[in-house]
C-alpha cells in the first residue's frame, strides 16, 4: 500500500521534525513492512500560481497551438507561453513552470522559440508536475488559489510516500486509520481516528423512509448493509486538488467526485464505498447469494457467468453488482448523475476472497474486505461520504439512513495474563499485558485471567495467541530473549537420515545429478502416464489456494516432475541426462474409521479431496476430506496430539525416483559410447536398495507409466533374514512409448522409482553394520552358460545358483554371482538365450579342492535346471 506521511500524521500527533527513517524502522518493528521510500515533490521548483489574461489560437499547424498571455500578478508579471492544450479559458488559474524551473525527472524549463512565438515558460498538467496520469489537459486550479503563490507549498506537493506491505493477518493496517494507529502507538503519542473526525452530527438519525430501501437475503454472505442518499450534485464539480493529489500518491486515478470521494474515504477508513445511480436502480436492493444461470456485465465491461456461491448486490432487475469486489455496469455513475445511493457494508471475508479468485478479479475493495473490515463502520463512512459529496458536490443529503443488518455475537477470548510471557519466554508483567492489549483497542477485564473482547476492526484476533503476538510485536521483537539449542550428547543424525545421505552420495557417485522438481501436480498427469482409473495414485490432495492454476494439486509421484526437469533440459540443448531426486509425495488414501473419527473431532478443517481421476479433474473412489487440530504454542505437543494431527494428514511416503536419457556414456577418442537403457535404470535400483542393505529380490513387473516388456518390479523382505513375505517396493525400466510422447522425451528414456519409506522401515530392524571377514585364501572361479526361454528373466536363473550352491554341506563357500553375457542366436535355437554366469567360491579358513568347487557347482547348476529348465551349454570361455 502506498501512502503519504502527511496523511498519517493528521491523526498520529509525532512532534516535528519527523524523522522519516525512524518511522520506517518504527513501522517494521511493529510488523508493516517497509519496501521503499519516495520523497515527492521535492523536486520541483519555480512553479508558480498564474492566471490566463489572452488566448490566440495559432492556424497552419497539424494539432492545436495556443499563444496565452499569463500573468503571475504585480507589475511586469506578464509573460507570453506556447501550449498545446485547449481545456482552459480566459481567466482560468494554472500552475506555471518559469524559466528555471525543474520539474519531475529532472526536466528543465527554458525560454524557447516555436511556431513563430518566444514561449516564456510552460503551463503544467498534472502528468507533468507528478500527481497523477491523467493526459487530459493542463491542470486548472480553483479559483481561490492565490495569484503568484508558490505552487509547490500552496498544493502541498513536498511529501514523503511509504510502500508499505501489510501481510494478510494485518487488514486493518490496509488503511489510513489502522496505520496511523499503529504509528502513534509505536511513537506512544496522541492518536485521532479518522472515522470519528469530522464526523457529522446526524451520522445516526433514524431514516424517514426516503433513502433507498434495501435487505440482506443471506446472513451468511453479508451482516451489515447501509445505504444513504445524496441528490441534486453538480457532476461537472471538480474533486479538490489536495483529494487528488492524495490520491495519486496513494497509486489511484481520479476519475469524478463521486468516485475519488469514496475511493478516497476507502483509503483512509479502511471501509470500501460504492456509489450507485439512483435513476438506475429498479426496486428495492437485496444482497443475496446468486442464482443459477445468472449473469453481470461488470464495471470492466466483462459479462459473468455467476456461480451460486458469489455475493450479490441485486435489484428488482437481478444482480447489479459484485459485492465487495466490482460493480454492475447498468448502476454506474456517469457524468450526467446528480442523485447518488451511497452504499457500505460488511460482506463475509471468506465469500469475497473465494469470489474474487473465482472471477479473477481482484480490486482495492476486495483485498481489504477478505482480509477483514471493521463492521461497525458502515453507518460512519457513509455519513462522511454523503457529508462530503453534499459539500463538495453542491447536493443535498437525505435525512436518514436504511440499515439491514444481523446479529453478531462478538468475540471473547479468555487469557491468562503471563500467557505471552510463556510463549515469548521473557516476563512483561501483567500491567504491561493489559496495556497493550487496550492499546490495540481491546476491552479487558480481570487481574490474573483476563476477559478480552477484541475491537470491531480487529478481527484476527479470534485466540489467546493471537493476544500474545500483539503484546510481544508491541512491546518489541527484541524483547524476546536468544537461546541457542544445545546439541545432546550422543545424538545426531537419524538412521533415515543417514541413509538418505548414504543413497545420495552412492546415486552421485554413479553419475547421477540430483534435482528438485516442483512438489505441484496436475490431473492430467495420471493420463499422461496412463494410470489405470484405480490407481492410487491418483488420489492427490487439492490445494485451496494453488501458486498456478495448471498445478492445483500435491504430487502424489515423483516421475512427472522429473519427466519435466528431463524435458526443460533437453530443450536447452541437455540431452544427456541421468537424474534422481528423494522426495515426499501425498496421497488421500482413506484411514481407518477411527483414525478419520478422531480426525475429525479436532478442529479446523484442512482442504484435502481427490484431484484426478482423468482429464476431467473428478477425484478417486473414497477421497477423505480431514480435519487437522490447531496445537498450543506454548509447549511441545502431547503424543495424544501428534497422533491427531498425523490422522488427519495424508500419507506422505519418501520416494527416490531415476530418469535416464540419452548417452549413458559418451563417445570420444577412446571409442564410440552407448545409450542410457533400461538396463541402466535397474542397475540404479540395485545401488539404492545395495546401499540399503536390505534383503532383495527382483522380478518381471508390469506397471504404469513403464513398458511392459521392459520393465523390473523390486521386493524387499520386511522380516529378519528375508524370511518374511516380500512386500514391492518399486519398479525400473524403459518407459511405455505412449508416455514418452505425452511428456514429449526422448525415445527410450528410463526411469525408477521406489517407496524409500517401505526401505527405510525394513532397513531400521537391520542389525549395525559388521565389517566382513575378509579371507586370505585364494577365489576359486567357475563359469557356466546356461540356455533357458527367453522369457525367463536372468535374476531367476541367478537366484537359483545361488540357492543350489548354499544347499551343499560347504554351501557358504559361494561368494557372489555375476553374470558377464547374455547371447541370442541360431546356436541356442528360437526363442531361447544363453546366460553365462561367474561363480567365484571361496573358503574363510583353508584353500578349496578342486572337487569342493565342483560339488557346489554341480548343485548350482542342479538346482537352476530344475526351477527354470535351463540346458547347460559347454565350452564356455571364462570372462576377460
């Protein structure tokens, strides 16, 4: 928000001179953001008030040309100008630049020679002199403005403009009034507030039936609604010079009386005004929520489709307004309108919020009502309104006023009195406590537990924190004692933390980039990926308010995202790719029925709901929507508590996801290099659930977005030693066509991702990690090729030598199994391949005979012909 300090310190009594920096550095201690600072006007000099004595229009040229002779007053004041401008007359008071003078941006005013004529300064328009945007034509002055005056002081141009950022929690400072209030107190001074100042003395005179009449149609939508009347103002009146230039300090145009006048009290009350044609109006006004099928064309000249759940303004002839947001354009003010229907009013912060995002509409009005009026102050601003209008405008104001409104229960909150001392942990002491709790306008009653009821312009204040935080930002944030956290002996990183770590490190060591993709979703993703309608991963949480509409929801998957890093990079030119990333997805699984119920008697609901479930955005069978609580502050949460608040979370798993593309190495003097295949992304799983240390086993898979022939599914024991049934934890391979063209990759891209979470909980019942013993005797290696069906995939044939070597009596002597070569061809027969494996046997305590060896790789053998039909092929060369 921008505003003037002259504003400010009409009702905020600092002593002079004001030291503009200590009322920034003041303003942001107290929770108003300063972002900048502009000194107005200073820059401006030698303008001065003259009046025009003769206009010569000069002929022959393509746009107008006037030679004025002006005068600045006394003897030898007048002077002869060129101007452009054709919106003044004979006898008209304009502000005039002298030879000399500086203007805006540096600009210098000289004598010069045009069209024929010496111009002898320049008559100022207000783009010119800085106070607005408006390119009508110069600025004509009234016509009390004093001959000869320093222009500059007489319009009190010299200002200094704060650019304040008033967060979301702080609506009452989007206001002249609540700023000014929150500067006295910071300065501890005097404090007038605006909305009782020259406030009229018939601000709550019963009406006499002649203002328009209006009703509310839904509690719910809007509380208060006030309308008054002015008739019979001259629309040609001008809006006051100092209205305007305050205006256009505070970033707004002037635009008519009417207008700047509520625009203006908007700004300094807080409370949004609008003015309608009364000529226009059909009928008695009633704020209602919209019906379906309805439709307003807005100020914007846009026709809106409303929904049921807007806020209206309506008439007998429908909706004639968006409330608190934009009006209708049938009521609009003209410039023929001389009666006007003054409205102020009170509409559901939450129902203006949601409508304005809804219509993507967003005004001056509708940021300051979702944030939170005060309403009470209907009634006072729209008597300063007609006050002002029937003044300026030369109208009459009607007697009276019409008032529909209903009940509001105020709020009151009970607070112990060293409760901000416990949540600060420092003392302040009960006097100061109650101080500042009447500082900021609350009524407090009570010694040691207060009764606080909050003002009406306050209503964030709804708990006892919300109380504390006022008391410490007031007394001051540096008040607030520093402690550092001491680390506990003996304690440090968890084991899931230090596995992720370790992976980390093992994934970069194998040449893998690690990347943090957007953690936002979109329903199309799960059609991108060709998810059946079932798949759990299409119950994604909504968010309520998304940062892009595109992305409305939490990733319940990691692969998009990184399908997306994938393709960004490939079209800078990055098309050797090999990247990984661990992340947190979200998914809104349905709970168990008591950990939903106890959910669900928490407190304030959190916007969860299946997104998804295809192109049309429908969420899943079952989709819950939960309930989280809101936990104290002042002290750690109860295990009763943190069991809540996780009921009513959705699953969050960590996963670890791979993508590889293009070259997995590359070519160069040392040869050609080879393409990233899915043989690449298993192995990647492998490193993962290896550095894990985890009992697993893999097998053929088939599962979205992967290609089914291509495609390896993980499984990892959840018992000790394996012995426990295994539970999937993943899949890697090549992507299924489809989806690399939905993502727009490069052909054969591959991909992992597995539930790190699962890996952790099984990794945590490991026992610590043993050295091994290492043997001094010599390996033993044995080769053997085995042809089995093509469809048998090679870590079957390996798990079964595996298994038959340990079925020996000396069954531990088998040290590892690696298979070397995989060959098809007419030697092995159609449809037939050839795997061909190294055993390396080893002994712990003594050198192994031959006939040890081959006892072990007899029943390795055995036992792979047995459980896949593999037929032993001789002759087979050992490896290297």
């Amino acid at each position: 928000m921008l505003v003037p300090l002259s504003w400010l310190l009409e009702y905020a009594e600092l002593a002079e001179p004001v030291d503009v920096g200590e009322v920034a550095r003041r303003l942001t201690a107290v929770g108003l953001e300063i972002e900048g600072m502009e000194q107005v006007g200073h820059d401006i000099s030698a303008v001065v008030v003259a009046r025009v004595l003769e206009i010569e229009d000069l002929t022959g040229f393509k746009k107008p040309v006037r030679f004025c002779r002006v005068t600045t007053g006394g003897p030898d004041a007048e002077r002869g100008v060129i101007c452009g401008a054709v919106n003044f007359s004979v006898g008209d008071l304009v502000p005039l630049a002298l030879p000399g003078a500086s203007l805006p941006g540096g600009f210098e005013i000289g004598v010069s020679k045009r069209y024929g004529r010496v111009s002898d300064g320049m008559i100022c328009s207000v783009s010119e002199l800085g106070i607005g945007e408006d390119h009508s034509g110069i600025l004509v002055l009234p016509a009390d403005a004093p001959l000869g005056a320093d222009f500059v002081a007489y319009a009190g141009l010299r200002d200094v403009v704060l650019d304040v950022n008033v967060t979301p929690d702080k609506g009452h400072a989007l206001s002249v009034r609540g700023m000014a209030r929150e500067l006295a107190s910071a300065f501890g001074v005097s404090y007038t507030d605006p909305a009782d100042a020259n406030l009229p003395a018939w601000v709550a005179e019963p009406g006499l039936g002649e203002v328009h009449q209006a009703s509310i149609g839904d509690p719910t939508a809007c509380d208060r609604f006030a309308l008054r009347e002015v008739r019979g103002i001259d629309p040609e009146r001008p809006t006051p010079l100092s209205m305007r230039i305050r205006l256009a300090r505070a970033g707004m145009r002037s635009v008519s009386l009417a207008v700047d006048v509520t625009n203006y009290l908007m700004l300094e009350l807080g409370q949004p005004l609008h003015a309608f044609d009364r000529s226009t109006l059909d009928g008695p006004i009633v704020v209602r929520r919209a019906k379906q099928g309805e439709k307003l064309e807005t100020l914007d000249h846009v026709v809106r489709a409303l929904d049921p759940d807007d806020i209206c303004i309506t008439d007998s002839s429908g909706p004639i307004g968006l409330a608190g947001t934009m009006g209708g354009l049938t009521t609009e003010i003209s410039e023929k309108s001389t009666d006007l229907v003054i409205e102020a009013a009170h509409f559901s912060a939450s129902g203006v919020a949601r409508m304005s995002r809804r219509h993507r509409l967003f005004s001056e009005a509708s940021a300051r009502f979702e944030r939170g009026v005060d309403y009470e102050l209907p009634l006072r601003a729209s008597a300063k309104a007609a006050a002002m209008l029937g003044e300026l405008g030369g109208g009459s104001v009607v007697p009276g006023y019409t008032l529909a409104s209903a009940p509001i229960e105020p709020v009151t909150i009970v607070i112990a009195a060293d409760h901000p001392d416990k949540v600060a942990g420092t003392s302040y002491g009960a006097q100061a406590v109650v101080g500042r709790l009447r500082e900021v306008g609350c009524a407090v009653e009570g010694i040691d537990l207060l009764t606080v009821t909050p003002p009406s312009w306050r209503p964030d204040l709804t708990d006892p924190n919300d109380l504390a935080e006022e008391v410490i930002r007031l007394e001051g944030y540096e008040k607030v004692g520093i402690a550092m956290p001491r680390a506990v002996a003996g304690r440090g990183r968890t084991a899931a933390q230090r596995l992720r770590v370790l992976l980390g490190r093992a994934l970069a060591g194998a040449g893998y980039v690690e990347v943090l993709s957007s953690p936002f979703g979109a329903a199309a993703d799960f059609d991108r990926m060709q998810l059946a309608q079932d798949d759990l991963r299409r119950h994604a949480v909504l968010l309520a308010n998304p940062i892009r509409d595109e992305e409305p929801q939490l990733r319940t998957t990691l692969l998009p995202g990184l399908f997306r890093v994938l393709s960004r990079n490939a079209g800078r030119g990055f098309a050797d790719l090999a990247l990984f990333e661990i992340g947190n997805v979200a998914r809104n699984l349905p709970r168990p029925a008591d950990a939903a119920g106890a959910a669900g008697a928490a407190g304030g609901e959190v916007r969860a709901g299946g997104a998804g479930g295809g192109a049309s955005g429908a969420g899943g069978a079952g989709t819950p929507s939960r309930v989280a609580p809101i936990l104290a502050v002042d002290r750690g949460p109860m295990p009763e508590e943190i069991a809540l608040l996780e009921a009513a979370l959705p699953d969050q798993p960590r996963l670890v996801g791979v993508v590889l593309s293009g070259a997995h190495e590359p070519s160069g003097w040392w040869g050609p290099g080879r393409q990233a295949s899915f043989r690449d992304a298993i192995e990647a799983a492998h490193t993962v659930l290896r550095t894990s240390r985890v009992a697993y086993s893999v097998q053929a898979g088939q599962r979205q977005p992967w290609h089914p022939g291509r495609c390896a599914e993980f499984l990892v024991s959840p018992g000790p030693d394996g012995a426990s049934e295994p539970i999937s934890v993943g899949y890697a391979g090549e992507l299924h066509p489809r989806v690399i063209s939905a993502f727009r990759l490069a052909p054969r891209t591959s991909a992992v991702e597995l539930d790190l979470s699962a890996i952790e909980r099984v990794a945590a019942g490991l026992t610590p990690v043993q050295a091994p013993v290492i043997s001094t005797y010599p390996v033993a290696s044995q080769d053997v090729a085995l042809v089995v069906d093509e469809a048998i995939p090679a870590a079957e044939v390996e798990s079964a030598l595996a298994a038959g070597a340990a079925s020996t009596d000396s069954g531990v002597l088998l040290e590892q199994v690696r298979l070397f070569d995989v060959f098809t061809g007419e030697q092995v027969g159609t449809g037939r391949k050839s795997l061909a494996y190294t055993l390396r046997f080893r002994a712990p305590d003594r050198t192994l005979t031959d006939d040890e060896v081959a006892v072990a790789r007899d029943a390795a053998v055995a036992e792979a012909v047995r459980r896949t039909g593999a037929v032993l092929r001789g002759g087979s060369p050992a490896p290297g």
